[in-house]
C-alpha cells in the first residue's frame, strides 16, 4: 500500500465502521439541507409581507397582513431548525464514535508493529521521534479527521445544494456565481500546493526537536556534570531557529487564502448586489428572492472558505499520516526459519566463519570462529567498537550474519523460529530493564506461569527476597516509571531472580556488577554463580576482575579475536589482555 495516498489509507481503516460514518454523513447531509432551505423559507415570508404591505399602502381594497400565510412558514421554520440541530448534533456523536475506535486501531497497529520491526530500525531513529509518531502524530490525526471530516462533508453539500438554489432562484445571477467557484478554488490549491513541502518540514523538525529534548532530559544529570547546558542549548537553539523557519513560511503562505478570497468574495457580491438591485426594480426578481439570494451568495463563499481553512489542517495531518505510516511499511524481521525447537537447547554455540557489517564495504567482523560446549562460561573484552556487543546481537539475531553461520545444537540460528530460540535466552544488562508495575509482576515478565512459590525462591537464590520482604508492600511494591525508588545493584538482583525464574539455557551479562558498592556487589557476584551454573554464558566485562574464572576469555580489537584462552592462560602469554589485566591492576593500586 506503499503507493496509495495517506488519506486513502486512513480511509482503510474507517471504513471497518462504515456503518457509523455513514449514518453521521446522512444526519450532516440532513442538517445541510435543512441550513440550505433556511434563506429560501424566510424569503416566502418576506415576498408575502412585502406584497402586503404594498397593496396596504396602495388602498387595495381587503389588503392586509396573510398571518395564517406567515404562521405556517414561521412553524416550517421552526421545524426546520429542530431537524438542523438533532441532525448536527448526532452527526458529531456517531463520527466521534467512529474516528476514535479507528484511532484505537491506528495505535494498535503501530503498537503491533514496534515489535515486529527489527533491531535495526531502533539503532537508526531517534527514540523521541518515534515517540512522537505514537502521540503527537497520531492525536493531529484524531484532530484532524473528527473535526475536518464532517466539515469537509458540510462544506461540499452545502456548496452543491447553494448553486442548484441560485440557478433555480435566478440562472443569469447564479452563472456569476458558479463562475466565481473555479476561480476561488484554483486560488486556494496554489496557495495549498506553495505550502504544504513547508508543513511537511514543519513535521520532521518538530519529531527531530522530541528526539533531542528527550535524549537531554534522560541525560541531565550528564548534562550538569560535564557543564554542556551552554552546548546543549545552543543545539536546541539551533532545531528551534528551523522549526522557526519553516513554521514561518508555512503559516505566512497558508495565510494567505483567507485575504485572495475575501478579494474574490468581495468582488462576486458587489457585481451581484449591482446587477440584482436593477433587477428587483424591473420586477424581474421578488425582494424575498433577493434576500434569499444575498444570503445564498454569503453561504457559497463560506463553504469555499472553510475548505481552505480545512486544508491547512488536512495538510498538518497528512505530514502525520506520512510519518506514522513510514513506520507501518517498514520491513518486518524477516520470517524465513524452516524449523522449531521442540525441546530446550543444551547451549553448544558455534560461530563459523562469520562476517558481519551494518553499513556495506564496511566490514566489523571478519571471519570470526568460536565453538562454545554446554555450560561454558565466555568473557568478551576488548576497547569500545571491537565487537563485543555485535557479537551478542548477531547471537541474539537481532542481526543475522553477513557470511557464514551461528549455529547452537548444530542447528543454523537462521532457520530457527526466533520467538523458540529467544525463549531460550536470559539476559541481565548493564541498565537494568524494570517496567511500571508490582516486583512480583516484573520478576514473573519471564515466566508467566511462575507460581508465587516459585518466585520467592528465584529472589532467594539471587539473595534479593530479603531486601524485597524490607519494602512497603513486599513483593506487591508498585515500581515507578523509571525504577527510581530502589538502587541501582537492587535493580540487578531483580533481574537476576527474573533470569533465574525464566530458567534459560544460554545467559547474556552485560557487566552486571558496575557502579554498586562492595556488598551489594559480593551478593550479585553470588547470585550471577548461581544463575550460570549448568548454562552456556557470555559476559561482555570491562572490569577483568569479574571474569577470571571464566572457561573461555575472547579478547576482540576490529572484530577479531586477537587472543582466546583462560585467565592464566592470557597472563602468561603477556599479550594485549595482559596490559588491561596490567592497567586495571595498577589503578587499583593507586586508588588505595
């Protein structure tokens, strides 16, 4: 659907309650109707009482005011105008209905798709930005199609019933009228088509301007530490001054519609007032039609003018539609596994002459191998870009390789399905991950069957169900949005119990034991030999005091392992893990 219009699209998901839009479009289209007979009604009334009163004031003889004549139109009228407002007001009631459960669709779609898209996508975009497709796009959209649709549908029957009404009442006035029409409106799309590369500008800045200040308010503590508020500043400077530019000359342009109408407006009604005038005079037009038709010219530039006012806003919610469905049409990982693990894996991993790049002829890894056997535990180390982390995506496939294969049980992790494979993984991160909720809900977001019993014994064996049992509420303490009301090494003893109620046979630490103080540090090191022992483990470390009982340690510099072996092993060869292992030492040294 790549190719169709963003409002054809949207139009796709509105119709599943075509019933409801329907009906409102038939109730607007009754309220138009009963506006558009609202001139012509008074104009029998003031026809009658004029005629009246002239035969009045030329002494005919029984000439008086036909009140029984002008009762009746006033009842019509008042009729009339309770089948305008119930028609107006239910209009509203069932589109609103309508838009808002399509929005709830739009959402859930977009909700859906975040976790179909790959990694990559994520690594590519600004986290802000993405929020603001999900909220400030999305709710433009909503603004946008409850308030915009219905006039849209008032405006274009309104314009249709007020020139079969002017033709009828007068055919050489409503030639002059209808000839107005096209030239209104080729001044308005000109004036449309100027400006809406602008709104689209206006869109992208406002998501890039989300991504920057979110980016700067989770890094604020940063920010203050390294005295960047003046940088910082002078960037978001930068973003608003564009925002400002473009939103100039998108408002500057757009604001023109209403002076070139109002010109054109003017215009049509000084010919017609001229040219009607004369012809009441002959007596070729009743003064009851003129009224009508004065009013009729002032309802045909209405509508004209509220289509253009509507563009600006139709225009503001197609640069959302555009950048909410830039997102549904990206491709989703690719769903190319031929076969399912019908039992758990052991955790034997095998790299095979593996390469992989994010950017083409741009090589990170070159023709890696690894062969890890059942319940092995392997460090990775290197400086910051040697692989490390890309090594744990592609074990992940949150990548797949380049060239060669990752293999675990002898099976090519290509041809797995990934929701079975990754089934088989725990992680415990560096950040470590805890969503709003109770701790009991977030100790069971691996395992959704644990019994109450059998996450009390997750937290004891991660030495955590005593500090949990200390909290106000236990195990059913509500965690706030960014985890704030537990420390740091507190958050990683729950994602350790987490890992641990999963039971998974391969493990992903993230140097899990950074930035806590000694005792808290002994019991996560404690926890994570409970959590490792009889799985296959990898530790991306930084400290190399945290690994030297490690099976394996992988020293990676530009995507190659440049040494392979155990902490003994590595020291006596004296190579580039026996500097680190050096520098480390001897910081410590210092430090005490």
């Amino acid at each position: 659907m790549k190719n169709t219009s963003s409002f054809a699209r949207l139009w796709s998901y509105l119709k599943v309650y075509k019933f409801a839009v329907a009906f409102a479009i038939f109730l607007k289209i009754l309220s138009v109707v009963m506006s558009v007979v609202e001139p012509f009604v008074l104009g029998l009334a003031i026809t009658e009482l004029t005629n009246n009163l002239l035969d009045m004031a030329k002494g005919v003889a029984g000439a008086q005011i036909n009140v029984s004549y002008v009762g009746w139109v006033m009842i019509l009228y008042f009729v009339r105008a309770i089948i305008y407002e119930i028609g107006s007001y239910y209009s509203n009631y069932f589109m609103t209905n309508a838009v808002q459960a399509t929005i709830r669709d739009l959402r859930d779609e977009l909700s859906h798709k975040i976790n179909r898209i790959p990694v990559s996508y994520f690594d590519k975009h600004q986290f802000g930005d993405l929020l603001g497709r999900f909220t400030s796009d999305v709710e433009a959209v909503s603004s946008a199609l409850q308030q915009s649709f219905l006039q849209v549908i008032n405006a274009v029957f309104t314009l249709i019933l007020v020139i079969v009404m002017v033709l009828v009442l007068n055919l050489q006035l409503g030639i002059i009228v209808v000839i107005s029409i096209p030239i209104t409106y080729l001044s308005a799309r000109f004036i449309v088509k100027k400006s809406q590369p602008y709104f689209k500008q206006q869109a992208d800045v406002l998501g890039a301007m989300n991504g920057f200040v979110q980016e700067n308010l989770t890094g604020f503590n940063i920010l203050k530490l390294y005295v960047r508020e003046e940088s910082s500043q002078e960037d978001f400077r930068q973003i608003t001054q564009k925002l400002q530019k473009v939103g100039f000359k998108a408002s500057f342009i757009s604001g023109l519609m209403m002076p070139v109408l109002n010109v054109i407006s003017d215009l049509t009604y000084l010919l017609l007032a001229l040219l009607g005038g004369l012809q009441v005079i002959a007596g070729r037009l009743t003064v009851g039609n003129m009224q009508a038709f004065v009013q009729y010219v002032w309802q045909i530039n209405q509508p004209i003018q509220n289509l253009t006012q509507l563009a600006g806003q139709l225009q503001s919610a197609k640069s959302s539609l555009d950048r909410i469905f830039q997102v549904l049409d990206e491709a989703d990982e690719v769903n190319d596994e031929t076969e399912k693990l019908d039992q758990d894996l052991t955790g034997q991993v095998s790299f095979k002459d593996v390469d992989f790049q994010y950017v083409a002829d741009k090589p990170l890894i070159r023709n890696f191998n690894l062969e890890v056997k059942p319940g092995e535990m392997v460090a990775i180390v290197g400086p910051t870009g040697a692989g490390k982390t890309t090594l744990i995506n592609l074990l992940m496939r949150f990548y797949d390789v380049t060239k060669g294969a990752i293999t675990v049980d002898g099976h090519d992790i290509r041809q797995l399905s990934r929701q079975d494979y990754r089934k088989q993984f725990g992680m415990v991160l560096q950040d470590a991950w805890l969503y709003e909720g109770t701790i009991k809900e977030n100790l069971r977001f691996g395992n959704l069957q644990a019994t109450d019993e059998e996450i009390v014994e997750a937290a004891k064996a991660a030495n955590v169900d005593h500090f949990i049992r200390t909290l106000p509420g236990g195990y059913n303490m509500e965690m706030n949005q960014e985890s704030s009301n537990i420390s740091l090494g507190q958050k990683q003893l729950l994602t350790i119990a987490r890992a641990l109620l999963a039971n998974p046979k391969i493990l992903i630490l993230d140097e899990a034991t950074s930035s806590v103080d000694t005792r808290l540090e002994l019991l996560i090191q404690k926890a994570m030999k409970t959590l490792m022992q009889g799985r296959t483990s990898f530790v991306i470390a930084h400290r190399l005091s945290t690994i030297q009982e490690a099976d394996k340690i992988l020293v990676l510099k530009d995507g190659q392992i440049i040494e392979q072996g155990n902490h003994e092993s590595l020291l006596v060869d004296k190579g580039f893990y026996y500097d680190l292992y050096q520098s480390q030492f001897s910081k410590k040294e210092e430090e005490v």
